[in-house]
C-alpha cells in the first residue's frame, strides 16, 4: 500500500469500504486487463478534460485560502502543473484518439461530473484551506494508489500509458509532496492530536463524500 502521509492514511481509513470501491472499480481494473471498452475510455477523457478545469480552479482557489507564503506557492506550482502539464498532456491524448480539444472542451458535463467538481469547488468556498484539501486529496493520492498498484501488476494492456503517467515517479512525487501538506496544514490549524480536535469528523466527511464522487465519476465511465 502507498503511503502519501499519516492523514491521508486517516482519512482513507475512516472513508472504509469506500475507498475500495473507488480504488477497485471495474473500470479501473478493465485499465489493468485491457478489458474496458474503449467507448468508455474515450467518454471518460472527454469528461476527465472538463474536470481537470475545475480541479485547476479548486486549486487557485487554494492560493486564496492559504495561511503562509509556502502554502500559496505550493497551490501556485500545482495549479501552473495542471493548467500547463496535465491538461497539456490530455490534450495529446485526446487528439492520438481523434479528439480534437475544441470538441472535448465544447462536451456538455455529465451530472456526475457537475456534482464532484461543484463540490470541491463548494468545499473550498464555504470551507477553509484543510476542507479544500479534504476534498481534492481523494483524487490526487487516489490516481497515485492505482497508478502504482496497476503499474506493478498489470501486463499487456492498451491503456499502458494511462497506468504508467500515474505510476511515474514524478506523480508519485507529487501524491508524497501534497501528502505533506496536508499534514503541515492539519498540524498548524488542528494540532498535534488532530483527530481529538471537533473538526475532525466534518473534514473527514469532506474526504469520505469526494471519495463516493469518484465512484460515480468512474460509474460514469462505464455509462457512455
């Protein structure tokens, strides 16, 4: 099991067979297998484009809700990595399969993606920097888990590439990186005990229902 710092361990414990779900999906094993179909992986980038835009705003919104200069530049190099990187990348992908990004940018969203992005994004309006964190953590230390599990089993697979941008060293550095701090952020506003704090079960909500989101998010790729 990976280890991306001692609250995500908490969180993912508390988010119990939830976590499971989303890390297990049938679609993320028909990525290991080769089984998936490729209608559901096409679905899914298009829609996975739209989410990536949301996500690069739910991290410029963390630059607002930072509470030190390095917190602000983390969420800077994290947001400049996505919009510059990330979507970048996605791009390509989309365009070897035959999508053209003014296409995949024009895709209506489907509900399922309306309801995970908007919810982040609530999390971090309505919520502090720890409750954006919370909700943005399912998918960041999520995607490094699975890389690295289906890195290490899958065999021949047409999604290869896919497992092994997630699998890389350099996601696997930053799931660490964004591990450490949530446990500096958790640290100075919660405390040495965080779990005794009266925070502590809405924050861990905040991960658990994020969590749920990207069951139906991967739901929603099977449902083209």
């Amino acid at each position: 099991m990976t280890t991306y710092g001692q609250t995500f361990a908490a969180w993912r414990a508390g988010a119990e067979g939830h976590w499971r779900a989303y890390t297990h999906h049938a679609f993320v094993e028909g990525l290991g297998d080769g089984t998936l179909p490729r209608e559901a992986y096409l679905h899914y980038l298009v829609q996975d484009y739209s989410f990536l835009v949301h996500f690069s705003r739910a991290w410029a919104l963390a630059v607002t809700k930072a509470e030190t200069v390095e917190e602000m530049r983390f969420a800077t190099r994290t947001l400049d990595a996505l919009l510059n990187e990330e979507i970048a990348l996605h791009v390509e992908t989309c365009a070897r399969e035959g999508l053209k990004e003014e296409d995949v940018f024009a895709a209506s969203e489907r509900e399922e993606n309306l309801a995970y992005t908007r919810y982040v994004l609530d999390a971090g309006h309505s919520g502090d920097f720890l409750d954006l964190l919370a909700a943005l953590a399912p998918c960041v230390m999520g995607y490094g888990e699975i890389g690295a599990r289906l890195g290490a089993e899958a065999g021949e697979t047409p999604y290869r590439e896919w497992i092994d941008t997630y699998a890389g060293a350099d996601n696997q550095r930053v799931c660490r990186e964004v591990g450490a701090l949530i446990d500096g952020a958790v640290l100075r506003r919660l405390g040495p005990q965080p779990q005794s704090s009266p925070r502590w079960a809405a924050i861990q909500n905040r991960f658990t229902t994020a969590t749920r989101l990207e069951v139906r998010f991967w739901d929603m790729g099977l449902a083209p």
